[in-house]
C-alpha cells in the first residue's frame, strides 16, 4: 500500500521490503511495524470486527476494499472473522502484494489489483473499505481529497470506510511528553534507541488535524469522521458515504 510501505517512511531497513516474500521475511516485517507503532497488532482486528458491524458489511456475501493491503493484516483477519466477505485487495506496490498473496493462498475470495484506488474506478461497487495507515503517506495537495473521494466513489451510499491513520496533534504543551512517550514505547518494544529518532521516523509523511480530515471528509462525499480508535498521534476513524 502506499501508507503500508511506512517501514520505509519509519525509517527501518530497506531490505526488508526486498522481492522475497518468504515468511521469515513477513514475520520481521510485522514485528517491526508492532515495535513502530502503538496498539498496532490490534488494528486489524478492531477495524475488521467495526466494519462487519456496519449496515451494508455486515450482510452476507457483502463486497468489501482493502485499499493499500500491504502485507495482508486485514486480509487475514478478515478471513478469519468474514470468510463469506468477497474481497478487493489493492497495492501500488508489487512487492507488498506479492507478500500479502503468498500469505493468503487459498484462502478466501480475494480479487488482486496491483492499483491505486483512483486506478481501480470502481463505482458504487463495495459494501465497505478498509484503509489502514494510507492516507498519512499521501500530501495535502488535492493527493489526499483525490483518495478519499474515489473511495467515497467505489462504496455504494451508506457503505461505511475505516480509517486508520498517523494524525498531526493539536497544539499543546504537553505535545513533547506524548512524543517522549512514543519513543519510550519503541524502546520498551525492542527498538535500537539510537534508531529512535521520531523525526526521520515521519519524514515523507503528510499528517493532517482532525479538522482538516473533516473537510476532506466532506468535500469527498463522506460523513464527519467518528473516532474509534487512538495510540499517541495514531488513530481511527469510521466514515459513511453520503447518500
């Protein structure tokens, strides 16, 4: 996925999205994405289980999009918890796809797109989507409303869309203690603390407030978003496509 590649925005070796998908391979990639980011290992089962709740996703056979599927997270939990779901996966990235396909062989009814979401054109096909850490990894110059308004364009009305994703904090003074905190956590997590340089870490990222998520939401075609989910400066977000 876009987002998904984020252990190269995160500042983690590049040999680690080399073309061999073996599970070794995934396996370190997972751990360290754990060790990144707070509450991450829960991500994918909390925002499968939100969406299977939802009007239109919780139906039988309902139609879902994994934009941006990076090395299959959702994927998998989604086959776990909604094997009838009939799933769309996407990823701009070929070795990230590769991955996630060697993981999920024979397992579900998964349709493969090596796309973006604009590049699919889908319209009105899908009963919900799921965007974990995507739009974070996209800049604020008509990339991001472009994004959002093709996934609006791909949910049939009131399909609802999951949204995880790095955010800019609103300023206060107690900013540097929370960003103290991440790094605490990636210590604790494992992480070399000289490879604990936050700054490098979101270099390449787009951040926005949650205000100005809200606009996109709405120039998008897409409900204010309702959080659901926060870690630090991570956190969730479930919209619905407007009538």
């Amino acid at each position: 996925m876009v987002g998904r590649g984020c252990l190269r925005w995160l500042g983690c070796p590049q040999t680690l999205l080399s073309s061999d998908p073996s599970p070794a391979r995934q396996g370190t990639y997972d751990l360290v994405v754990q060790q990144l980011i707070p509450g991450y290992a829960s991500l994918a089962r909390l925002s499968v289980a939100l969406l299977s709740s939802s009007p239109l996703a919780s139906c039988q056979d309902a139609t879902v999009l994994v934009a941006g599927c990076g090395t299959g997270a959702e994927l998998l939990e989604a086959d776990a918890q909604r094997p009838d779901w009939h799933l769309t996966a996407i990823d701009p990235s070929a070795e990230m796809l590769a991955v996630a396909r060697q993981r999920l062989q024979n397992r579900g009814r998964i349709e493969w797109h090596h796309a973006t979401v604009e590049q699919l054109g889908a319209e009105a096909r899908f009963d919900g989507a799921l965007s974990v850490l995507v739009l974070q990894s996209l800049p604020d110059d008509g990339t991001k409303l472009a994004f959002l308004s093709a996934l609006a364009r791909s949910l049939r009305p009131q399909g609802q869309l999951v949204l995880v994703d790095l955010m800019r904090p609103e300023r206060s003074p107690l900013s540097a203690q929370v960003a103290e905190a991440w790094r605490c956590f990636q210590r604790a997590s494992g992480v070399d603390g000289e490879a604990v340089d936050l700054t490098a870490q979101i270099q390449g990222f787009h951040p926005i407030g949650i205000a100005r998520l809200t606009a996109l939401a709405e120039a998008a075609g897409l409900s204010d978003p309702a959080p659901f989910f926060q870690a630090l400066d991570f956190q969730g977000f479930l919209l619905q496509r407007r009538a």
